[in-house]
C-alpha cells in the first residue's frame, strides 16, 4: 500500500511539473522579441488568444506576465 502512494505522489508530481514545462513553452513561443511579456503585437497571428487579451491582463499594463499568461490558461484551459 505504501508503494502505491509513493508511486501516486511521484506520478502527480511529475504531472504538474509538464503542465507547467508546456505553459512556460507556450509563452516562450508566443514571446518573440523574448522580453518575457507578451503584447497585442505578439497575439495578432493568433485571434483566438488577442480575443482574450483583456481579460488575462490582470494589472492592465497593456502587457501579459508569464503569471497572467499561466493564471489564465490553467482556470480556462486544463
């Protein structure tokens, strides 16, 4: 029983760790100019996300955080 557990543990950390590799890859590849925000330039080529832009950016700097970016996926996407 115990084994179970600890397998169980291992297996959910390692889940978590690639949700959070996958959102991070995300960012990193919609970032193109690698200043570690995202902009409306940035989302042009991807409508379904710019449609959105409002509501991820939670401080309104007019500019998505890796942590607005990782807030807003994982409440309406996972």
């Amino acid at each position: 029983m115990k084994n179970i557990m600890v397998f169980c543990s291992l297996l959910v950390g390692f889940s978590f760790n690639a949700l959070a590799l996958d959102v991070k890859q995300r960012f990193d590849h919609l970032d193109k100019n690698k200043d570690g925000f995202l902009t409306q330039a940035e989302l042009e080529p991807q409508p379904q996300l710019l449609n959105s832009y409002s509501n991820w950016d939670k401080d309104r700097d007019n500019r998505i955080s890796l942590l607005e970016f990782k807030q807003f996926l994982t409440k309406n996407l996972y």
